[in-house]
C-alpha cells in the first residue's frame, strides 16, 4: 500500500480527511497504543509507538537497533498498521527521517498521511466455528517431490481477515509463510468460495490418544470484494445461529 495507490481491496475502507486522520492518530497516541512498521523484503515486524505530533508530522519511537532504522530510513515504502480492539488501521510513508533525541528516546520522524485505511471492529470480528460444525477449506498444492495433492481440512474459525485450520491426521504439510493460491471455502451447504491463504502460524496439540493435531492459523490474500461480502455474510449468519443457541439453553435451563 502507498498513499498516492491504496491497495484495491483496501480501498473501501480509506480515510481522506485530514481532521478525522489526526483524530485517529492522536488517540492513538495518547493510548501509547503499539504500531508495527512493515519493510518490503522484511519478513519481522518492528515494533513503534507514536511519541509526538505537529501540524503535519509525527515523531515516533525508533526501531532498537542502528540497522533497522538505517533500514527504515532508506526505504522508500514505509508501511505502519496497528491493532486498536481488533480493528485495523493501517497507512503507509515514502519517507521517515531521523531526527534528535525526544523524552530520552531516538525518534523518526514521519509525515502525517494523506490517507489511511481504517477497517472497523466487525470486518475482523473472529467467530469460532463449533467442532460439531462440517465445514471444511480445501487446498490444492504441490509437494516438495512434484507431487500434486488436494486435502481438506476442518475450519475452526473464521474473520474476514482469515481463517484458523485443524489437520486433525496431521499429515498435511503446509508451511508456514507460504501462500496457497488455489483454496476453496465451504461457507455453508450451498456456498464455496475460492481464496488465496497464507499460512502465518503453526501449533501442534497433543490429543487423548497419543495422537497429534495441527492447527494453522491462515490470512486471506488479495480476496476479491464479492469473495470478502460473502464471508462477512457467513459470519454475521454464524454469528446469530451461535447467539440463538445460546438463548435457548439460557431458556431451557431456566424453565
């Protein structure tokens, strides 16, 4: 993402206004809330937290070591996200500069955004799917021997942002930053919908039998607008099936 060109899939969710951007960061800075600064060709995080903030820049915390904010400095694409009670906001800068020291920490200084993207609470709202549940993902890849291969895992929760895998054989061999672009979702008897994953985290659980399973936590990639309106619908239905459920067992019990 660049703030001249944001990312199409983002582009329903930018903010332009400069007095609802400051307003934004300002809160954000008053919460001392974490920001991540992402590099292209960097694979880590870095993590940041905004200090101060002028008419049109902001100066926030430098990176811990002199490598990384040489890195920073010199890349030409800067991007900053953050995590406010699980809504995303994200924006990006061609340039960060150095600047002296502030309140004891090195700073960098960054201009404010033109523009930012700011993807509300309910967009990544994460809802488990029940174990009960049938719904499955399915994954097509290509082994290490040439091998092709096409498996179906069970989906144990779901947001707009991605998906949490069970590979109850756990033989299934994917690996962890690595993007499978030909992956089908079951949202429901009637509804499958291909995705893009992108496997960002592992977790091997022992079962009661001595078995294991494998747990993946996935982020969808480039999800085309009518593929994302599609899970969001599953999920709000899902969501109210679950508060159903719950509302008749309350009732059950009380009766």
């Amino acid at each position: 993402m660049n703030n001249n060109a944001l990312e199409s899939e983002d582009a329903g969710y930018q903010v332009s206004s400069k007095r609802e951007i400051i307003a934004l960061l300002s809160t954000m800075m008053k919460e001392n809330l974490e920001l991540s600064i992402r590099l292209k060709d960097m694979e880590e995080a870095i993590a940041t937290s905004i200090l101060r903030m002028e008419e049109d820049v902001m100066f926030v915390k430098a990176a811990p070591t002199p490598s990384l904010n040489k890195a920073i400095v010199e890349s030409s694409d800067v991007v900053f996200a953050a995590n406010p009670r699980n809504a995303l906001i994200k924006f990006s800068a061609k340039q960060v500069r150095h600047t002296e020291a502030h309140e004891q920490f090195l700073a960098l200084k960054v201009a404010i955004p033109d523009q930012l993207v700011r993807i509300q609470r309910r967009e990544f709202f994460r809802i488990a799917v029940p174990s009960t549940s049938s719904l499955r993902c399915k994954i097509r890849f290509t082994s290490p021997d040439g091998q092709f291969n096409l498996v179906w895992v069970a989906i144990s929760n779901i947001s707009a942002g991605g998906i949490g895998i069970t590979d109850k054989s756990a033989s299934v061999p994917l690996q962890v930053n690595t993007v499978y672009d030909d992956c089908h979702l079951e949202l429901g008897v009637a509804t499958t919908v291909p995705v893009r994953l992108k496997i960002r985290s592992f977790k091997k659980e022992e079962q009661p039998n001595e078995s294991y399973a494998h747990h993946f936590g996935c982020e969808f990639v480039e999800t085309p607008r009518a593929v994302l309106a599609s899970i969001q619908k599953f999920i709000l239905q899902l969501e109210r099936e679950q508060n159903a459920q719950k509302i008749k067992i309350k009732d059950d019990a009380a009766q």
